[in-house]
C-alpha cells in the first residue's frame, strides 16, 4: 500500500539516524565515504538515495539496501501520484 504523504528517505535519515546519534553531517558523511555536500542534498530533501547510498547506509545502520531503495520508491511514488490528473495516456487498441 503506497502511503499518499510518503517521507522522503532523507528525512528519516535525518530524524530516525543521524540526530539520535547527536553526529554532524560532516562526521556522518565521512563514515559514509561521501562528500558533505552529497549528505546534506539528501538530509534536505533535494536528492533522493541511489542504489549505492542505499548499500552505504545499509552497512552503517546495519539495514538491508532494500529498506532504503523502498522508502525511496515509496516517496517517489506518493510524488508521482498527486500528479496523476497530469498523466494521460492513449488506450490500447481494440483486436
């Protein structure tokens, strides 16, 4: 079930991992061999997770890649489908 206000994935990033550990962006993102400046276009919602973020967090946070792909494709979803009036497409043709 698609969930109509998914989060995005760096928000729960940001509120379910890193703030908890009380760790910045700069530590967070050398643990995760990326730049800074790649975390915080996560954290603050301006990119989404690639398949490899999605194993880095995996191996940090001791999660599957998978659990990180979904709720990327959950937020990616909810996007997509309050924009669903906008979307038209031709029927198939009767054989």
């Amino acid at each position: 079930m698609i969930m109509k206000d998914a989060p995005h994935p760096g928000e729960i990033l940001r509120e379910d991992f890193i703030e908890p550990l009380g760790i910045s962006i700069t530590e967070m993102a050398a643990i995760l061999g990326v730049s800074r400046k790649n975390l915080s276009q996560i954290v603050n919602e301006k990119t989404g997770i690639s398949a490899e973020m999605a194993i880095r967090l995996s191996k940090v946070f001791k999660t599957s890649p998978h659990v990180w792909l979904g709720i990327q494709k959950e937020y990616e979803l909810s996007m997509a489908l309050k924009n669903d009036h906008s979307i038209h497409v031709l029927e198939l043709p009767n054989k």
